[in-house]
C-alpha cells in the first residue's frame, strides 16, 4: 500500500524552460528549411502545409519556454 502511496505523491520535475527555448528556435530553424526544399521540390502549397506543422510545434515550445519562464520568475524564496 505504501509504495502505490508513494507514487501517486511522486510529480515528475517540470520540464526546465530553457529546454522549451532550444526546442522553440530549432523548430523555428526546421520550419524555414523544410519550407524552402519543399516550395522547390512540392510546390507552394505542400510547403505551406509544412511551414503550418513546424510553425505550430515552435510556437507550443515557445509557448511553454514561456510559461516557465513565468513560473521560474514568480517562484517563492529561488
């Protein structure tokens, strides 16, 4: 009993934002170079389609970099 206690209790440490941040711009970095091989190789419509997945993963990465930021900054006594 006291182990499955014991588990319920445990939290995964948050993810560190700075994490988040690389994660953001390298995302950012693969949206503009996938983009651009596939406008050359696809056409103008697959790399719109491209540059709406790699932009949105960058902008939830950035969004969440953003978030710890915030939290990291309003944390009691760090």
């Amino acid at each position: 009993m006291a182990s499955s206690q014991q588990k319920t209790n445990s939290r995964r440490p948050p993810r560190s934002w700075y994490v988040d941040a690389l994660s953001a711009v390298a995302y950012l970095l693969l949206a503009f170079l996938l983009t651009a091989g596939a406008k050359r190789a696809l056409g103008p419509i697959p790399a719109l389609a491209v540059l709406t997945l790699t932009g949105g993963l960058c902008f939830f990465f950035g969004r969440s970099a953003w978030r710890g930021v915030l939290e990291a900054r309003s944390a009691p006594g760090e």
